[in-house]
C-alpha cells in the first residue's frame, strides 16, 4: 500500500461545504464517555501528533451518536472531536462539535458548538447512515494494521479517493455491499496514509477491533499496543 504520493494529502483539511454555527460548549453528559474512549487512543498513539509523521499534521478523530435516535438518514446527529485537536493529551468541553446535518449529495455538513468539526465528519455521517445500529466511528492512523491490510483481509477504500469527501461516502457504501466491511467493523484508507475506519455499537466494541487487528498484524513482531478495550 506505500505510496509517495499519499504524503501529499494533509490531515485536517475540510474538503466539504461546512455550514457551522458558532455555539456554547457541550454538557459533560454529551462527552463524558466518548473523552474516555479518545484518551485512550491518544494514548496507544492512533490518535494525536508527531512532528516526524504526517508533515507534523494532528491525525486522528471520534465521533459518537447522540440522541434522538430515531432521525433519519442525513440528520443522525453525533458528537465529533472538533478539527486540528488531535495533538491535544486531553479534550474538553469546548474542543467538541455537534453535527446536526451531513449530505453527501450536496458535500455539505451543518453543525454546531464552540469549535469547527474534524474534517472527516463526512465520513462519520456516511457511516451513520449506512447502519442505524452504529454508535461509535474511530478515525486512527496504526501503521502496522494498515501495511497489512490485505494479510489481514481488511476492506480497503481506492487509492485515488480522498478523505472527507463525498466520494469516500460511495466508496464507503460500496465496500458495505461489495465486502465484509460491515462484519469486520474496520476499513483501511488506500489513499490515505496509514488511515483506518473503525466502527461499532458501543465504544467498548470498536476499541476492541482495533486491539484485535493490531494484536493479528504484530504477531511475530515486537509492537506496543497500550490500549485497553475493557
């Protein structure tokens, strides 16, 4: 999957219409649960910065659903860690968005809270979307799981199709119906150094895919994972 041009795609950049309202920090009932889990990503360092990696670019998101959960596709809303806060070793109140609204046909989102929304809030809508099940969608970079991709018989995205765009929402729907990306609960991003989806109906569920393959891709070799799912 090594490619020299993915270098040339930073982390961070929104690529759709954002349509964002300047608003008052989240309730800590909003981020309690959903800070526990991204503490431990930055933590295993899936989530966070390092000025040898990535042009020194923050990498990394979460996002969580919130309620009411009977909203229809396109208006299921979910809190998301807000854009360029990966470098952050904490988050709090005012370094999360609300995302009311994402479209892929038209590449808009609308959200809403005192800081922008990562720039992959249209990849966490799309999902959203594709299962009303789903709870949680990590965004990590873990270079061992995503050189072994195919060893591990993980869904990839093409190469050609870039993060945050309406683009990776077909991709993401294709590989739904074409692959076992839905069983699995994980996809790498071929175009997207280092780049993994990870997606389930608890946060306990979805950190555990990431532990499981990264337990499968550093067997034989001497890796670090320091996250704990439980």
């Amino acid at each position: 999957m090594t490619n020299p041009a993915l270098h040339a795609e930073r982390e961070g950049v929104i690529k759709f219409n954002l349509r964002y309202t300047k608003g008052s920090a989240l309730f800590r009932s909003q981020i309690l649960e959903i800070n526990h889990w991204r503490h431990r990503l930055w933590c295993a360092r899936l989530i966070g910065q390092d000025p040898a990696r990535y042009g020194g670019d923050c990498y990394g998101n979460i996002s969580r659903r919130i309620g009411p959960l009977h909203r229809p596709k396109g208006r299921r809303r979910f809190v998301i860690s807000g854009t360029q806060t990966g470098g952050k070793t904490s988050l709090g109140s005012t370094d999360y968005a609300v995302v009311e609204a994402c479209s892929p046909l038209l590449n808009r989102v609308e959200a809403t809270g005192p800081v922008a929304p990562s720039s992959e809030s249209m990849t966490h809508g799309a999902l959203y979307d594709l299962d009303a099940s789903l709870r949680y969608v990590m965004h990590v970079h873990c270079a061992e799981i995503w050189r072994q991709a195919v060893v591990l018989g993980i869904p990839q995205t093409r190469p050609d199709v870039q993060y945050g765009t309406p683009e990776m929402a077909d991709e993401m729907r294709r590989l739904f119906h074409e692959t076992r990306a839905r069983e699995r609960g994980i996809y790498a991003m071929g175009g997207h150094e280092d780049g993994l989806i990870a997606f389930g109906r608890t946060g306990k569920e979805t950190a555990r895919i990431l532990e499981e393959y990264h337990t499968r891709a550093c067997q034989g070799e001497q890796c670090l994972f320091i996250m704990q799912a439980g």
